[in-house]
C-alpha cells in the first residue's frame, strides 16, 4: 500500500503576458493556478493542478486545503479510482461540478503523477500507451483583436511549428466573425485546419445562421455555440448548422459529457482535465467517445492533456494555449511540424518554477 502522506493545496495568480479574449469572459488580466502536490510514505511525490480565468479560485483551493486534506491524507494513493469515488461523495452535496470538479481534477492529477513516477513511466504509457506525437492546435483567445493583430499572431504560430489554428468569433454582427474566417482562410490556405469558437455567445437560432454562413470556409468545427445546459439545442445546431460541433471545457463531469455524447450533440468531446474529474475522468469520456465512434479533443492544461491524447487511438487536436504558465514550467512543450510530442519523463513531466510563483501568491 502506498499510503498518501501529505496534500498541500497553493493558490496563485498567473498575470497573462497580452491580455485575452473572448465573447463570454471579456478582457481577461490573470489566471488563477490552483496546484496540488501529494506525497506517499516513501517520499515519492506527484502534482496536479486546476485554473480559472478570474474566478472560483479560492473556493477550488479551499476545497483542495480544508475539505480533501483530511480525507485524503492516509488513504491508499495507488489505488485511484477509490479515491476519486472518495474525493466526489465527499464533495457530493455542493458539487458535481463546479469548484468541487476543479478541486478534484487536480489531486487526480497529482495520484496520476505519483503512480506513474514511482513506476518509472511516462503517465502516457501507464495510460494504455499509443502515439506520443499529437497533432495540436494554437487556440488563439483573440476575438477583440484587430485583423491586423489577429494575421500576425497566425503568422507566430506557423513559426512556432502549429499546423492547425483556432480562431474566436462571436463578434457584435456576424458579418465581422466572416469577415475575419475570410482573412484567416485566405491567409492560411485552403487544406490547412482552422476551428472557431463562439464561447457559448450565440442562441440556437443565431448559432444555426452562423454555422451555415460559416460553411463555405471549410471549417474543422465549430466550438461551444451556445450554452452548455441545452443538450437538445446542440444537437439542432450540429444537424441543421451543417458544421462539427465541439464543446466540453464546460462539462465538468463525465454524466454530462454522456447526454452529449448518447444525444448527437457533439462531434468533438473536448474535456479539460483540469475541470472534468481529472485524468481518471478525462479517459473514460476518451473511451465513451471512442465507442460512439467520435473524435475525442482536449481544452487547455496542453503539457498534461498531451499525455492522455498520447494514450488515446480516437485522438484528433490536442489544444495549445499556455495562459502564461510556460513562463513558470521547466520543460516546455516541444511541437514539430504540427505536432506536440509527450515527455518520456516519469510522471506527467512538469515540473513548476515553484521559486517563481511564490511571489504570485494569492493573498
Ligand atoms: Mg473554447
């Protein structure tokens, strides 16, 4: 038994090197990092962590610190998924879902960590293991960026090595989302993989009109039209939009994930493994879309998530978009010709700057 000694939770305030944004959160200065270190009783050690974009995070670190501490620390670390099932009727009353869900994702994170690292493995082989190289994509967070500044960030992706590009639409009038698909798919030529994403902005009605006057630009999906409560409306605006259909990173457990996926209102299953239940979660909706026959995609947290698309054979784009925590991460993400390439280090292989971030500390 590899008994869990210690849970530290720290909470902490990334400032983004540009501000971003999009249709639903506006201009956003920081992101809120929530970590989660364990140690077992040999002094083996994992981390994981969880992040917002301005809110929630002293609730996750307070659920992390105060709640899953006590109710963690002593248990068996190697076995997972007993301690996920502890860690969700622990927070069952005031979660599934929510702070609850990010709190979680991160111990599960760091349990993932610590086994593959006391077994010497990279957490993508322990995972089931298939193909390290992922093709990804740069999300850009962009929408109030002008054409101008929107070409030339393109322009620093494609010589970062990106060979598929996300876009933000969900402008005031919908002639100006085209205009800037337009630009994009010009400037990018006509096979090369480009995604846009309305963060919730539009009603099924206006989600529909934007799909259809999206088609003509061949796009590789349509990312969260509209909210993620209406299950049905999605699957109207998959059927009558014309486009693929991505949505996720605001599903926050695997139930959720399941009316999508069982109802047709999904193409692209994009769980965040830091706000779904973590890695343990983040697979079973891998597998539940693999035996839809779906594709399965990833939101955010790309240096962990790589492992988990590494681990799946539907795999489609893994999603790179750091909000400035690279700056804070020893090893960066390496990305050749199109695609990121999963450490064969022990473990989830990221190790934070932790000197750094001390002095982002939330108070
Ligand atoms: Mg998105």
């Amino acid at each position: 038994m590899a008994t869990l000694k210690t849970l530290q939770g720290d909470h902490y305030l990334v400032p983004l090197p540009v501000a971003l944004s999009d249709s639903t959160h506006g201009i956003i200065t920081h992101f809120e990092l929530i970590t989660a270190r364990v140690t077992d009783a040999d002094g083996a050690e994992g981390m994981g962590y969880t992040y917002t974009v301005g809110a929630n995070g002293a609730a996750a670190h307070a659920i992390i610190a105060r709640d899953l501490k006590p109710v963690m620390e002593g248990q068996d670390a190697d076995l997972i998924e007993k301690a996920w099932q502890r860690m969700w009727w622990a927070q069952h009353y005031g979660g599934r879902g929510g702070p609850a869900s990010l709190a979680i994702s991160a111990v599960d994170i760091a349990l993932w960590d610590l086994k593959a690292r006391k077994l010497g493995t990279p957490l993508y082989r322990l995972l089931g293991g298939h193909d390290p190289a992922v093709p990804c994509y740069a999300g850009g967070i962009d929408l109030e960026f002008t054409p101008e500044a929107l070409l030339k960030q393109t322009e620093g992706n494609l010589k970062k090595g990106f060979r598929a590009i996300k876009m933000k639409v969900g402008r005031a009038r919908l002639a100006e989302d085209i205009a800037r698909v337009k630009a994009m798919r010009e400037y990018l030529g006509a096979d090369f993989p480009l995604m846009v994403d309305a963060n919730m902005r539009w009603t099924v009605d206006e989600a529909v009109r934007a799909a259809r006057a999206l088609c003509e630009f061949d796009l590789t999906w349509l990312e969260e039209p509209t909210i993620p409560d209406d299950v049905q409306g999605h699957v109207r605006i998959l059927r009558d939009g014309g486009l693929p259909i991505a949505t996720g990173e605001n599903l926050h457990t695997l139930y959720e994930f399941t009316q999508f996926i069982h109802a047709g209102a999904v193409t692209f299953p994009e769980p965040d493994v830091t706000n779904c239940g973590g890695v343990t979660v983040w697979m079973k909706v891998a597998h539940l879309a693999e035996a839809f026959n779906l594709p399965v995609t990833s939101h955010g947290a790309h240096d962990i998530t790589v492992h988990c698309l590494a681990a799946a054979p539907n795999r489609s784009f893994l999603e790179v978009h750091g909000f400035g925590l690279d700056l804070y991460i020893a090893d960066k993400l390496p990305i050749v010709d199109g695609k990121a390439i999963a450490s064969e280090r022990p473990g989830h292989g990221v190790a934070f700057d932790w000197k750094g971030l001390e002095k982002l500390r939330a108070k």
